[in-house]
C-alpha cells in the first residue's frame, strides 16, 4: 500500500505535512496547535478550551451562524478538541471544497472575534459541559485520579477548567493567551485524502501569508507521579476506580512494547481482565486497561465500575492478574494474539481520512517525522517477548501503585495491603 507523504515549512515557521489518499473522494484538514491545558500558566487553568470554543463564535467577516451554516451548506463536518497537550481544529469535507475548508480554517485562527457577549454565551456553554462531566462518574474519576497523580502540576488541572476560573475570564486575558500560544512555530497544518501536496502548500501559504509571531516562553517543570489511595466517597449505584502505574513517554523507543502490554492486560476483549473480571467472574460491566502518553512522562491505568459489596473482590482480581503477569511471565500466544489485534486496529484505521490526518499530526509532534503503515507494523512485529517482560518488571510496581475511587466506600472496603496506604 503506497503512501504518499510530503513536508513543508511555510516561511513563518508553521509546519504542513500531507498524505495523498487517491482513492477516497474526501480530505481531512486539521489545524493543531501545540498549546493545551498544560500549558496554561496559574490562574488560567481552562482557557485553551474555552479558546477553542469561541474561535467558531465569529470572525471579522463571518458570524458564528454564518461558519456552521457554511460547513452544513457542502455536507461537511467541522470540530475541534482540547488535550492536555494540544489542540486541534478540523474539517472534513469533500475533496472540491478544500478551498473552503482551508479559507474557514484560516480566519478563525487569524481573526476571531472574542466578541463579549459571545464569551458570555460560551461560557455558560462550558459550565453546562463541567456539569455533564461532574454528573458523569466513569468521566469524573479521570480526573480526580489525575489531580491525584499529577498533584502540584498542571497535568493534574482539568482540560475544562473550574467554574470559578471560566466565569472569571475577561476578554483581554482571553486575547492575550491567544496571542501568546497560538503561533506559527506551534502549528502543525496536517492534510488526509484526495489532494495534492502542492495545493494544500499554496491554499495555507497564501491563507496564513503575513501571520508571523513569535510564543512565550514556557516553563518546562517535569512531573512526577504521586502513588498512594485515594478515596472520594459519594453516594452513587456504583464505586468507579482508576488504578495507575509508571507509563512512558510518547517518544519512548519502548512504545510498542507498551501498547502490547496493555492490550494483553484490558486493551481488548480478549485481555486478561476482561476475560477473568467480567467474562469469568461477572464483578462488572465495564473494565479496561489504557496509555496515557506525554512528552516527558506517562501512564499505564485500568479502569473499572462495580458495586461497593464487589469492589474489594475486583481490585484483589486486578492485583492478582498483575502478580501473575509478574510472577508467570507473558505467555506467547497472548503476545501473538495481542500483535495481530494491534495491526488489525491499525490497518482498519487506514480507511479513515481522520484517522490518517490525527496520525500525521502526531508523528509530527511526537517525533518530527512520520512512520509509514509498514514500520509501525513491523515495529509491533519485532517486539520481542523479553522486552514486555522487562516492562512487566519495571513498571508494574505496587510500591508506586495509584488509586483512586469515587463513589459509596471507605477504607474498610480496600483489601488489607491496600487499607493502609496513601
């Protein structure tokens, strides 16, 4: 499978990088910035959200009803997403409207309005979307587990904000966060479908023609991650908990061992939690294992739902499967069984415009180049059994184990080598 990937850089410092899907009719356009809500400094915690909300609530020549209409007019989607990292904002749209979808893209990044009663509006907006989040106890947790984890650092700060800092913003701090984070050397333009390089190089060159600065400097504090328990008791039908060990970064040499890792432990349906947890044992609906992955650090976690009389039978179920993983070792053929479940999802991911236009922002951001669908599968072939192992040993530490729950429990409830930590 050819794939035809090129790279530019504009003259003020942004970043273009494209991939050539001749076979598809559509073209994903992402614009990201890497500024996220790590990057805010104190007293600002939520901004780059808000940022990405108001940036489609008016132009200089555009209204906001006037962007959404112009994006339903030629049957295309438009969005945008805040990480703890970056932020993106995309288009999709058929392949003869590229034009449309880079002018749009464009004059919501060079001259948003902030106009303040919009902000106004927005703002409520936002305090809807905490709310959601705060009625939403498998989304809640993730973020009482970070600013557990990640205590003292921006990491641990929801991507949302707090009520109290969104009401707060004025429009001048708004413009001035703008100012200082959303600059060309910051920006990643990444293109996915039926285009040409060189016409994705002249519609960006002449839209961001003359937008030059320079962003703040940022201090660059390194976190650390805080073991220990944490129990936040609230009366609900269920205890949600997070477990989480030492992760790696996203550039770690060591990624795809990872991955497969976690695959093995509930990555997957197949995966040693959810057959033994749900399947066998039936403690739970829900339970997974995850990677959080960041410049300088990162996560492995499990996350899972039961009731309060189950929970101290799930976590000792969770414990034993890790002791078991680091007493007995990996077996083969669930090494096998995890390769092909990650080139199966890799390869599927390859229909999709989007996907391929988030792949080649991040390899940009990650590493500042790009892995072909070749490499990357035999990156995950040649990862060899004693490497996970080594990452078994190395990061499965209980003595550096996080927890957080959140719901009906106390301490009383935690199997006895836990009771006492944290």
């Amino acid at each position: 499978m050819t794939e035809e990937y090129r790279k530019s850089l504009l003259p003020n410092g942004i970043r273009i990088v494209t991939e050539r899907m001749p076979h598809v009719r559509s073209v994903a356009v992402g614009v990201w910035v890497e500024t996220g809500s790590r990057h805010e400094p104190e007293g600002r915690a939520g901004m780059s959200h808000l940022i990405e909300h108001l940036v489609f609530k008016g132009t200089a020549t555009r209204s906001a009803e006037t962007i959404a209409r112009t994006m339903d007019s030629v049957g295309g989607q438009m969005d945008a997403f805040t990480t703890k990292e970056h932020t993106c904002f995309y288009v999709q749209v058929l392949d003869e409207h590229l034009p449309l979808a880079v002018d749009l893209l464009t004059d919501i990044l060079l001259h948003p309005l902030f106009d303040a009663e919009e902000l106004e509006r927005e703002k409520s907006v936002v305090l809807q979307e905490i709310k959601m989040v705060e009625d939403t106890p498998d989304d809640l947790i993730h973020d009482l587990f970070a600013a557990h984890v990640w205590e003292g650092h921006p990491l641990g700060r929801p991507i949302l904000g707090t009520r109290e800092g969104v009401i707060g913003y004025g429009r001048d701090t708004i413009r001035t966060h703008f100012a200082e984070h959303y600059a060309p050397p910051k920006i990643i333009i990444a293109v996915a479908g039926n285009v040409t390089y060189d016409r994705v190089l002249e519609l960006f060159g002449a839209g961001f023609e003359g937008f030059c600065r320079q962003p703040v400097e940022r201090p660059n504090t390194v976190p650390v991650m805080k073991g220990g328990v944490n129990i936040v008791h609230k009366e609900l039908e269920q205890v949600h908990v997070v477990m989480g060990f030492p992760g790696l970064s996203h550039s770690a040499p060591e990624r795809y061992a990872l991955f497969l890792l976690n695959d093995i432990i509930g990555g997957s349906m197949s995966s040693r939690l959810f057959q033994e947890v749900r399947e066998r044992q039936g403690l739970v609906y829900s339970i997974h294992s995850g990677v959080q992955a960041f410049r300088d650090t990162g996560m492995l976690y499990i996350y899972a739902a039961t009731d309060a009389p189950n929970f101290s039978k799930v976590l000792k179920s969770i414990l034993k499967e890790i002791r078991d993983l680091k007493k007995l070792g990996v077996r083969e053929d669930e090494l096998r069984r995890a390769k092909d479940h990650l080139k199966g999802s890799l390869m599927l991911s390859l229909e999709s415009t989007s996907s391929r236009m988030n792949r080649l922002a991040k390899h940009e951001m990650h590493f500042g180049s790009f892995l072909t669908m070749d490499a990357m599968l035999a990156a995950i072939d040649t990862v060899r059994h004693e490497e996970v192992q080594v990452l078994v040993s190395e990061l499965l530490d209980e003595d550096r184990l996080a927890l957080t729950t959140y719901g009906p429990l106390d301490r009383r409830n935690l199997p006895r080598e836990l009771s006492r930590a944290g």
